[in-house]
C-alpha cells in the first residue's frame, strides 16, 4: 500500500526542444517507485520511419497518447510514480495529463523548464553531431513546434515546479 505522505504522482516535463526534459526525466526515476515513459523511445521503435514531417509526429503521438492512457492510469492507481517523459508543451497536451492526473486521482507535478530559445538550440546542435537522440530536430523543426509553445499557467490545476 502507498503511505499517505509519498502518494503516487505523475511527473511531467514542460520545455523547449533540449530544454533538459529527457535529463531531468532520468533524474526523476530515480526515486522509489517511479518509472519513466518516454515519447521519443516509444515513437521510434513503433514509428519511426514513418515520422517524416511534423504532421507525422503529431499523427503518431496521438496515438500513443490513447493507447498509454489506460496504461498509465493503472500504474498510478497501483501505486506507482510515473514521469512522463512527454512534451507538456500546449494547453492540449496538458489537459491530457491533467486527465490522467484526475482519473487515477494521483499527485502530479509541473516540471518546467525555462530555458532561452538560444542555449536550446546551442545544446540541440550538439546533441544532433553527436547522434545520442532518438531524433535529430533542425533549425527549422525546432522554429516551428517552438512557435507552438505556451508557458504553464497555475490555473491549468497542476503543481509548477519551474527550473531557470
């Protein structure tokens, strides 16, 4: 049984393309009971040829999204921690996890990390020579899925824990 004061929560990670998500993730697993669920691992091994475009992307985590939620939520329900290693970038993406958060009845917390457009694309240009991603973004890639970016707001219901 889960003890009252280390109730299961579900951690998401909110930044810009190599903002530190994936990192802070493999941080946050560490602690007991915690397990990560990375996007990025999922989406390569199950489409990762067929992810051509933003479009392909966007088509392709949706359905992910739909076949973890369950998952998910039964993993919280069960007493496990769970990072979500997943781009808690929009509204859209957020009210998912906020649903996931709600359903299981778990804790969650807002990871995000504020981190300037220029040292994001500083560490994705060293990321993508040094081949250790599951996908390498371009200037362009990153221009784009920026532009849809929007900050966390504490009236979205979730825990902001902001990194700078």
């Amino acid at each position: 049984m889960v003890a009252a004061n280390n109730p299961p929560t579900l951690h998401l990670l909110c930044g810009k393309i190599a903002a530190g998500k994936s990192t802070l993730s493999a941080k946050l697993m560490e602690a007991p009971n915690t397990i990560l669920v990375s996007e990025d691992t999922w989406l390569a091994a199950l489409y990762g040829e067929q992810m051509l475009s933003v479009a392909d992307y966007v088509a392709c985590s949706g359905k992910l999204k739909k076949a973890l939620t369950p998952h998910l939520v039964s993993l919280l329900r069960n007493g496990l921690s769970v990072v979500l290693d997943f781009p808690a970038n929009t509204l859209a993406n957020r009210q998912w996890m906020k649903s996931i958060v709600d359903e299981a009845g778990a804790d969650n917390r807002l990871h995000y990390l504020d981190v300037p457009d220029d040292v994001c694309r500083e560490r994705l240009r060293a990321r993508n020579s040094r081949g250790i991603h599951d996908f390498a973004a371009t200037d362009a890639q990153f221009d784009l899925i920026t532009s849809y970016f929007v900050a966390p707001d504490e009236r979205e219901g979730l825990t902001i824990i902001r990194y700078t």
